[in-house]
C-alpha cells in the first residue's frame, strides 16, 4: 500500500479530505453495483454503529496529528 507523506499542513489537510470523500461512502453503503455487469461489490468493513463510524474518524485524525507534528518538527 503506498504511504502519502504530505511536505505542508494544507496538504496534509486535503488527503484526509479526499481519503475521506472516496473512503466513507463505501462505509455507510457497503454494496455496490459494478457498472455494465449484473455483480456487486460488498465491502465487510462497514460501519455497522455509531461506535465503529468514532473510531474510524477518531484513528484517522490521530494520523493527521501526527503528520502534522512531523511537518513542524522538520521546519
């Protein structure tokens, strides 16, 4: 899996913005149809309570925490 390793705080802003726009629809609504076939794809890491959508936002803004924390150490 490639890593992002984001040089500003604005960039590292803006790959957890589009993680998320492209990550969590899939999460709410784990099955979908695949264009001009008669299959679906059912993704099993839904979020299946209130609990599982905390902890997912919870893990991955302690990611851009520290990212960001990386980004100041370096300046």
């Amino acid at each position: 899996m490639k890593t992002s390793q984001p040089k500003t705080i604005q960039e590292a802003i803006n790959n957890i913005e589009t993680f998320f726009m492209v990550d969590m629809w899939t999460k709410f609504y784990p099955i979908i149809k695949i264009k001009g076939t008669k299959g679906k794809w059912c993704r099993e890491d839904y979020f299946k309570s209130k609990k599982d959508l905390d902890n997912y936002l919870r893990e991955n803004f302690d990611i851009l925490r520290k990212e960001i924390k990386r980004i100041r150490r370096k300046k």
